[in-house]
C-alpha cells in the first residue's frame, strides 16, 4: 500500500516538473525577450531586434534550447541602416541549470541559419562591424548587471547552414562572398588545448579592382585544427581542399597576437596529373573529367609566410606549372596538346603594392595552329601594369571540337593575332591613352556566328585591325547578316578605356552597303505589347523572333562615335530608299542624322534630325525636306503622309514639301501618330485625279449639281500645315474648277475625322435649276458677271465622309444681287425721267404748259413703279394680268 502510494507520489511530482518545463518559458517569455533585447541595444552602437524567443526545455532535456527568430542587426551613423547581420534563427544549447545562473553561462552548441553578413568598410577606413561600445558608455549597464562576460563557451558543436558573407573593402576595391556556406565543427573548445573537426563548402567570388578573379568556383574544406587557447596558435593538422576539382593539401599554423597575426602555411597538389588543370576550371565547363585522356603534368605549390597588420601581409610565393601536356575528352573529335604554363603569383615585401603576377609562358595547338601568350603585371594592388604579348592562330571551329564549351551555335573562322601591350591603370582611368604602347594586328576570316537572339547568322569574311600607340585602326570589315552586307574601315580612339574604365567606344568610322535591311537588326525584348496605339494599323517589320517577345529596337548606350555612311539601298518595312548618303552621330544612345539624302519615291528626301533610345519611351525630332515625290507612290508607302494629306491618295502628280515634325516612337521605331506635332509647308503639282475611287469627290458631286469633279483643276496647289494633339490644321489654299475660285480650309484629325469648308465662288450661270426663274431676268452677260458663294460642309471620316451644302441661302443671296440689280435700273431710269423735265422747265417754258408738264411727269413716275411691280411679279413668278380685254 505504502508501495503504491509512493508511486503515486513519485508520479505527481515527476508531472508537476514535466508541466513546470513545459510552461515555465511561456510564464517568463515576455519578460526574458524584453531583458534580451535591453541588454544587448545597451552595449553596442547598433539596433538589435529579434520577431520571437523561444525557450524549450523539453526537446533536448537535460539541455535548454533558446533560440532567436529573424534576429536583424542594423548599424547606425556613418552606416545608418545598413544591415550588417540578419539570421532567420541563431540558437544555442545549455544545461538547464545555467539559465538559472546570474552570470557565467556555458553553451554547449549553437547553430545558425540562413545568415546574411554584410561586412562594409568606406572609403575612409571605417568598418560597419566596429559596434561595440566605448568602455565609458558601458560602465553602468556593467555596474547594473555585474560581469559583463555573462557566457563562455565550451562548445562541442557548432553549424552554419545555407548562409552567405560578403565583405567589401571600398577602401582597397576588393570584393569576397562565400555563397550557399554550410559550415559545421566539432571539439571541445572548453580545453586550453583540443582539436577542432571542421567541414565546409560554399562558393567563392573575390573581385579586385573591378576584375573578377574568383566567380562562383565551388570550395569544399576538410580540416583538423589544432587549437591552442592559451597561446593563440591554430595548427593545420590534416587538411584538404578542394577548389572545383582540384585537390590541395596545406598544413602550417595561424598566431594571433595582440598587434598582429603570424601565417607560416605551404600547400601544393598531392598528385602532378594534368586532370588536375581542369579541375581548377568551374565545374559546368569541365563536365565528365574522369573520362579525360590527359598526358603531362599540372602542378601548383605555394607558400604563404609572414606577418599580418595594418601595413603588411604574409610575403608568399605562388608557382603554377605544366609541360608538355595534352588532353582529349572521349566525345570529341580534337585534342589540345603541347600544352605548357609557366605562372608565378609573388610578394617578396609584405607590401601589397609589391604583389607581382608573372606569366612567363602560355601555349598550345590545336592540329597546327598555335596559340602562345605571355604577361607580366606588376603594381597590382595599387596602379597595376600591364605589359602582354600574344601571337599565334586559331581555327575557331576546332575550339568546340577540341573542348565542350556550352554553345548553342557553332563557332567558325580563321583568328590571327599578333599583339603587343604596355600600360598602367592610371593613365587609362584618366584618359591618358599617350601613356599607353600598343601595336600589332589582329585578322579575322571567314568568322560565322549564329544565336536565339539575333535575327540571322553574323558572317565576317574579312576583319583587319592594326594597334598603334593611341588607336586602334580598323582597316578592313566585310559581313553580311540576311539581306544586309556591310563594308567598314575607321578608328577607334579609346579601345583601352572601352576594356578596363567601363567607358564608351569613341571613333569615327566609314560604312558602305549595297543592301542595308533595318529589319536585320531587330532584337528580341520581354517588355510586351507596344506602350501606345495609334489609331492606324501597326507597321510590323517582318523581323524574326524566336522568343515571340516585342521586337525593339535599342540605340546602345555604349557607342559614341560618328558614322559617314552610303548605301545603295536601305530598306525599312517595306519602303526602299536609293543612293542613301549621310552622316550618323551616335551618342548617349540618341543617333543624330545630319544632311541625310535618298532618292526614294521617284523623288529626292533630305533629312537632318534625331532618334532617342535613352528614356522608356523613344522619341524623335525631324526636318524632312521632300522634292518630287511621286504622289500616289509615296501615300501608298508612307502612313505618315497619309495621315498629314488624306485626299492625296487620289491624286496623280509630283509633291513638295518642308516638313518638321517631332514625337514619340514605338518600340520598332516607327511614329506613335497621336503623338506627333510640327508644321508642313506643301505643293502639290497634280497631272490627274483618280476621283472614281474618292467617296469625298463623290459627295460633292452628288450635292453640287454643277460640279465634274474629273475636270478640277489641282495644279500648283501650295498650303502651310500645322499638328499637335493628333489634329492637322489647313490653312486656307485655293482651288479652280473651270472660272470657279475654290477656298478650302479646315482640319483632319490622325483618327481619319474630316472638317473642312470648301467654298465656291459660283458665277450664276452654274445655278441651273436652282434659280432657273431668276436667271431669266438676267442677261447673257450679267449671268457671267454675278457671283454667289456657296460653302460645301465636309465632316464624317475619310472612308465614310459627310458632305452639305447651303444651296438655299446662296440661290436667297442670288435673289437678293437681282434685285438689287432690277431696282437700280429702274432707278436711273426714273433719274433719266425726272431729269428730262427738270430740263423742260429750266428751258423756259410758259407758265400755261405747266399743267401739262406736271400731267406728263406724272405719268412717268406711275410706269416707273408699274415696271418695278412687274419685275418683283417676275421674279417670284407671278403674271401681270392682261388689262386690254
């Protein structure tokens, strides 16, 4: 029973302590983030934050988990917000008893993953790790919570997972990231002395005065250190490491002291097979190595010893060498032989500057050509030189069937080189190519080369360069890529700073084609549909695009140079241009067309203006001057025409015409038409008109009665155009249709919207039916003489117009002129009268005639208005009613 009872007992205790375990961290939670989080802002010059702290005593019991969740590190002045650590967990493993301790905690493991370190010092020597507080700001947190050095380590574990470092040094323009790092380690570090069991792999970049020396090479380390606490030393006990393929063995020791570290390390490959050459290349251009029938040797030994401080590094003294060696994979046809290397990596000094690579000898062959190169380049830390020779010749073609490059298309043509270099850093950063000796040449025949992204295969027949001191002479370039064919000479004045200062090329250049397509040229961008629409059908050169993304065409940026340039025909769409003449400045990716002349559309176009790349959207600035241009040729070509003069299309005859026009592009280079804005001044000389197939012409003749529209006369028309907004404004200009002055004025909208007046100044003798009464009141000769305008309303669209006319108020005004014209001979008619008897009685006549006078006076006055009755009654068609019956 008692038995029983203390089970019991036992039981409820043991469940009492499981629960206290379980719900202790969540009872204290809060608090111990808050105490965390305090203690650690209090002691360094950064901003540190943690979403979550979790601590578990249960899953490793006896030990204690405690783990942080996205703990961020972020700096503050001079690197305010810059995050030098960011971790998505750091966890650490104890007794559990050591979180009941104020101070002196041991950590057993800790692990991190998925870190981001970003290690930054500026240009003026300052590091973004430097965070730990001066001793005077520390002082009080210290009185506060007693020893500041609450932890030690006595770790026998540790791992870093799926992590990166980087460290950028502004200040020296050098550049090291260790990519996808997994990292871990086993000991005991809580001895003066142990041995530490590490494993690590990761990628490697390190990039030195904007060169990439190391790019993603693959590293795997296994090491045994020897740790000595007491005196600083690390001891490399049994070590190899692989970079890519190669295999390296090191041993040596690392002291660390209080102003300095001590490197005493040699290395070198354990084996002295040529496979090992290939091994150092990366691993996606080095694929089944095993396979490899190699012969010769390939060896690389080094040492590295001496002293680390602010001022020096270990003096080393690297040798890379290999003689007559050769290899052939299995799958290919070609093997590369007499192979030898010759490489020495040397600092003599500890002074950086001092660092020298010595490439006394690089050769091979591929069946009988001959490549050999050698290099020295001294000063490399600092102002590096450079003095290189290369000379020998390669079949391009045999350089894929010798080695798997990962080419999509086959490399073909005949490259020989004979080339001697000598220059230095500073004066090609500062622009000082005097300083510079290059000279030799370079010869490129027969060169093919084919890719997705390019419209047709680039073939070079003939490329002949010649380096001199200061330029670069390209004496000779034949190509042709589909239909276009391409013939170049010129100079480039800055092929230096174009390589190594990241500068534009600068030159000037002479190109001739017989046959230049701009569709050739056409490039494959992911950007999607065009940004504008237009309102016409889209021109869509007829370029290909294997990736179905938008045709663009891109100005690049990295050109500056000017192009005298010829072609015998230009073709762009479906428009041909002739003997096209001009110079071209490309710069600041915008090309500058100046005195460009074509005969094109029977007729000769000169052009002066820009095209710009740079912004998201193209954009472009022309004057155009035209001459002679066939007419219905040119609007069957030109959209832009088209839209400018519509009812051009019907006409048949020559054009002239200065045009500036600017706005913005599609992404073919093509104009967006709602965009366009500028002025014309055009003539047109017309030898016919094709009014059958104008439902504009059509109209005006089905409301104008009198109106051929065949037999108008459209000689010599001039006018002044102006465009903004998608609207062309027509000053007024004018027209003959026989002895018919015709004014039109108006507008037309890019949209094909018509609103124009056509007024026509008509002789009457035109009116026909429409006043057939009054012009029986008129003479022969007055129907010549009298006039009345009527206004022809032109609206709807270019193919489907709207034409009206004020018929009715101009046959009002004819009344109106007739009138007018009745009543004034009736009137001086009456003036004739009156005179007449005005004369009698200045005459003399006796006072007895008077009454007879008076009597005849007034007769006349009565026939006068009699006749007036009469011509009113005409004209609005009534009849006097005979009186003589």
């Amino acid at each position: 029973m008692k038995i029983k009872k203390g089970i019991k007992i036992a039981g409820i205790i043991i469940g009492v302590i499981v629960l206290l375990l379980a719900v202790t961290p969540l009872l204290f939670k809060d608090k111990i983030t808050a105490l965390v989080k305090d203690n650690i802002n209090k002691n360094i010059n950064a901003t540190v934050d943690f979403a979550d702290l979790d601590i578990s005593l249960l899953s490793g019991f006896p030990k204690a988990r405690v783990s942080l969740n996205e703990i961020s590190v972020i700096n503050k002045a001079p690197f305010e917000g810059d995050t030098l650590f960011y971790a998505d967990e750091v966890s650490v493993k104890m007794g559990i008893a050591e979180l009941f301790k104020g101070s002196g905690m041991e950590v057993s493991s800790f692990a991190v993953n998925k870190a981001n370190v970003n290690i930054l010092v500026n240009g003026e020597g300052k590091a973004n790790y430097d965070i730990a507080k001066e001793s005077g700001e520390t002082a009080e947190s210290e009185t506060a919570t007693g020893d500041s050095e609450d932890f030690s380590f006595s770790v026998q574990q540790y791992e870093i997972t799926d992590s990166r470092i980087s460290y950028l040094d502004k200040e020296g323009k050098m550049q090291f990231v260790l990519e996808e790092l997994n990292h871990s380690g086993s000991g005991d570090l809580s001895l003066s002395k142990s041995e530490l069991t590490t494993k690590t792999d990761a990628l490697v970049s390190f990039v030195m005065d904007s060169t990439a020396y190391v790019n993603k090479n693959k590293v795997n380390l296994e090491a045994v250190l020897g740790i000595d606490l007491e005196n600083n030393r690390y001891t490399f006990l049994d070590n190899t490491l692989l970079l890519n393929q190669l295999p390296l063995v090191f041993d040596g020791y690392v002291q660390i002291n209080d102003n300095n570290q001590e490197v005493d390390v040699t290395f070198n490959t354990p084996s002295s097979d040529f496979r090992n050459f290939l091994a150092v290349i990366p691993e996606a251009y080095s694929s089944d190595i095993e396979n490899v029938e190699t012969t010769g040797n390939f060896e690389v030994k080094g040492k590295v010893k001496g002293t680390i401080d602010d001022t020096h590094i270990p003096a080393f003294d690297i040798k890379i060498t290999s003689s007559n060696a050769s290899f052939k994979y299995p799958d290919l046809p070609k093997s590369v032989t007499d192979i030898r290397l010759a490489t020495n990596l040397v600092n003599e000094t500890g002074l950086t500057k001092d660092t020298y690579v010595d490439i006394e000898k690089l050769s091979f062959r591929i069946d009988q050509d001959v490549f050999n190169a050698r290099a020295r380049l001294n000063n490399v830390t600092e102002n590096m030189h450079v003095n290189a020779r290369i000379d020998g010749k390669l079949n391009l073609a045999n350089l894929s069937k010798a080695y798997p490059f990962p080419m999509e298309e086959e490399l073909s043509g005949i490259l020989t080189a004979d080339i001697t270099t000598a220059f230095d850093m500073a004066s090609i950063e500062h622009k000082k190519y005097g300083n510079t000796k290059n000279s030799g040449t370079l010869n490129l025949t027969g060169f093919t080369y084919a890719s997705e992204e390019m419209a047709n295969p680039v073939s070079i027949s003939k490329a002949d360069v010649t380096f001199n001191p200061a330029t670069v002479s390209l004496n000779r370039f034949e190509a042709k890529t589909g239909q276009t064919d391409l013939n170049a000479s010129g100079t480039i004045n800055n092929l230096m700073g174009f390589m190594f200062n990241k500068e534009n090329i600068e030159g000037n250049f002479n190109l001739s084609s017989g046959t230049f397509a701009l569709n050739d040229f056409m490039v494959a961008d992911g950007e999607g549909e065009r940004a504008a629409e237009n309102g016409e059908e889209k021109n869509k050169p007829e370029a290909k695009n294997p990736g179905g993304a938008q045709e663009k065409i891109k100005i690049p940026s990295f050109l500056d140079c000017t192009v005298n340039a010829s072609a015998n025909t230009v073709i762009y769409d479906d428009l041909q241009l002739k003997n096209v003449k001009g110079t071209l400045i490309i710069r600041d990716e915008k090309a500058t067309l100046k005195d460009l002349r074509s005969d094109v559309f029977q007729g000769q176009l000169a052009i002066n203006g820009d095209v710009s790349t740079k912004e998201e959207t193209p954009t472009f600035n022309m004057n155009m001057d035209i001459r002679n241009f066939d007419i219905s040729e040119s609007f069957r070509g030109l959209d832009m025409l088209k839209a400018l003069t519509p009812i051009a299309g019907i006409l048949q005859g020559k054009l002239n015409t200065d045009l500036s026009l600017s706005g913005n592009l599609n992404d073919d280079l093509t104009p967006v038409l709602l965009s366009v804005s500028g002025n014309a001044l055009a003539e047109v000389l017309t030898s016919g008109i094709d009014s059958e197939n104008s439902k504009l012409l059509s109209g005006l003749a089905g409301n104008l009665s009198f109106l051929d529209t065949d037999k108008l006369d459209l000689k010599d028309i001039k006018t002044s155009l102006s465009f903004d907004d998608g609207k062309v404004n027509v000053k007024p200009f004018h027209i003959k249709y026989k002895d018919i002055d015709i004014e039109v004025a108006g507008s037309h909208g890019f949209d094909k919207s018509l609103n124009y007046n056509a007024t026509f100044n008509v002789p009457a003798k035109y009116l026909g039916k429409e006043a057939n009464n009054l012009l029986a009141q008129l003479s022969e000769q007055e129907k010549e003489e009298m006039t009345v305008p009527v206004t022809a309303t032109i609206g709807g669209s270019y193919t489907s117009p709207s034409v009206s006319t004020n018929m009715k108020s101009a046959v009002a005004g004819l009344t109106q002129q007739i009138v007018a014209n009745q009543k004034d001979k009736l009137v001086n008619k009456g003036k004739d009268a009156v005179g007449d008897a005005l004369g009698n009685l200045v005459g003399g006549k006796d006072k007895k005639d008077t009454t007879a006078t008076d009597s005849t006076a007034t007769k006349k006055e009565d026939d006068v208005k009699e006749a007036a009755r009469d011509v009113l009654q005409g004209l609005f068609g009534k009849k006097k009613k005979d009186t003589t019956n």
